[in-house]
C-alpha cells in the first residue's frame, strides 16, 4: 500500500501580497512558512512531498525550499500551466492567470499513485492538523469518494489587516461535511466577525463557524474527479469569463457531496492559523512563530 505523499499547492500570484510569499522568511533563522508545514508532515509520518509551482519559479523554489528538505524528505516537482488543458479544447491565448486551486491539483495527477494530502504553501497549519489527516488517510476505508478535511473555528483564521475569503462549511452530527459556501469578503469585527456579498452590507457571523483552509485528504480516485471537473470548468464557465474564472477546488468537493458521490469526514483542529495574506501580516507571523520556538514546539533550526 502506498503510503499517503502531501501536496503544496505553492503556484499562487500572490496579488494582495505583492510577491512571491511562498519565500518570504518569517523568523532570523530564514525558515517559510511552507517549512514548518513540511516539518509538521514529516513528524505526523509523511515521506514525501509533491511541489506544485509555476515553471518559470522553478529554480527560484528549488533553492529557497527544496534544497534545504531534500535530505530529509523525498520531493518532487510539478509544473501548473496553462496549457494543461483537456484534449481538445481551445487554448485561450489572453488568459494569464492559473485556473484555480483545483486546476493546481489535476497538475500531480501523473505523479500521486495513492492517497494524499494537499495544503496551500502559505498557510500556517500547526502540527495537530497533519497527525490528525496522516492518521485518517491510513486507517480510513479505501471506498472510493471517502474523503476527509481539517476544519478550523472561522475566529482562529482571521487576519487583522483586511478581508479574507474562506470556505464556510456546514456540518452534519455525525461529523460529515455538508457543504461549503465561500465568502469572498470576511472581516474581524468587534462582535466576531462578518462577511459582505455587495461590498458595503455586512452580515455578522459567528467565529466558531468550522470554515475550510484548504487542507484535505484524498484518495486516488478523486484526481480523476478533478480531471472530470476540469474539463467541465473548461467547457462550460471559462469561455464566460476567460481572465478571471477560477475552478475552486472545495467547488469540486461540494458537488460531489451534493450528487453523493463523496463522503467527508471533517476532523477538528484546535490550532490557530495564520497565513501571509498580506504584507502587514507578516511581522505577527514572525512573533508567533518565535513565540513557538521559545516553548519548544520547534526546534531553533528545522533541517540542521
């Protein structure tokens, strides 16, 4: 049986952030984000990580990431393009920008033989969240559609620097995902929180709703689901919005819960996330992952 591989999805634009932040260091000893996230898998049991990144970062990544793991982890490298389309189907010359989180996934469809876990490369997880999903991926039914997700208290995700868009799920009492809604503008409020549709009107919404973070547990199976999707994304929304049109991969989980071709077990974390989604995020970045250092939850230097 092969053993569950993590995936970065780590090709972003990084627009709101103004660069390449899955790069950008967050402590003296020059660790990313992405490092503590590749430590924590190691710890919880994995062996092997799968990039994906744009092409022309290539070496650029390789350098700043793969090279200081490489010794302690096996990697391997995947290239999301635009050009990686369904057979068939016209290339849309002005389109510029990736075609979304679940297009970034079909990209390890040739290199992921097995379950496995995805996560996006700037989003600080903690450590409970990789045990808890490299747990379930080896222990769960292999039945096709039998998924799982980390669910964090939409309060812990918060960034005091803007809006934020997040997964807002909805849970059954047996701990099953009923679907996802994504909020495209969310703030931190005296009260909490709330989330806007038109840009001015604001609807309160508690912290301890489980959002989504984009990090999953999958099987092999859902890699074909993705190229399926994909193709319908393709076909069907892109010509509509050839610039900006995205296909999300929570989007492609929804719909299969919603047609019952996918069951997903939502596990709890009780860590608190924090991310770069913006510049001004990055120096509180910096004092939380001191302060973890200081209480010993990592050591000083990860991969000496």
């Amino acid at each position: 049986m092969d053993k569950p591989v993590l995936v970065i999805m780590a090709a972003g634009m990084g627009s709101r952030y103004g660069g390449l932040k899955q790069i950008d260091t967050v402590d003296d000893e020059n660790d990313k984000i992405i490092d503590f996230s590749i430590f924590d898998a190691m710890r919880a049991g994995f062996e092997k990580v799968v990039f994906i990144i744009k092409r022309e970062d290539h070496e650029l990544f390789k350098e700043a990431v793969g090279d200081a793991v490489a010794s302690h982890i096996k990697i391997e490298y995947v290239f999301q393009e635009l050009t990686d389309i369904p057979e068939g189907e016209q290339f849309y010359s002005s389109r510029t920008k990736p075609y979304g989180t679940a297009h970034a996934v079909r990209s390890a469809r040739n290199v992921v033989h097995g379950p496995f876990a995805v996560i996006n490369a700037d989003d600080f997880y903690g450590r409970e969240a990789f045990k808890r999903i490299y747990d379930y991926l080896v222990t769960s039914n292999r039945e096709p559609g039998n998924y799982c997700m980390v669910g964090y208290k939409l309060g812990n995700t918060l960034t005091e620097n803007g809006s934020v868009s997040r997964g807002i799920c909805s849970v059954d009492e047996n701990g099953n995902l009923v679907d996802i809604v994504e909020r495209t503008k969310i703030i931190r409020t005296e009260d909490g929180a709330a989330y806007t549709e038109n840009g001015s009107d604001y609807i309160p919404i508690s912290p301890d709703t489980i959002t989504s973070m984009n990090i999953w547990g999958f099987g092999e199976d859902f890699l074909a689901e993705l190229d399926d999707a994909f193709a319908r994304f393709y076909r069907e929304e892109l010509p509509h919005n050839i610039e900006k049109a995205e296909c999300y991969l929570p989007f492609v989980v929804d719909g299969m819960i919603r047609s019952g071709r996918a069951r997903v077990q939502v596990l709890s974390s009780s860590d608190k996330w924090f991310g770069v989604t913006y510049k001004e995020d990055r120096e509180y970045v910096r004092s939380r992952i001191a302060g973890l250092k200081q209480q010993g939850v990592y050591p000083r230097y990860l991969w000496q």
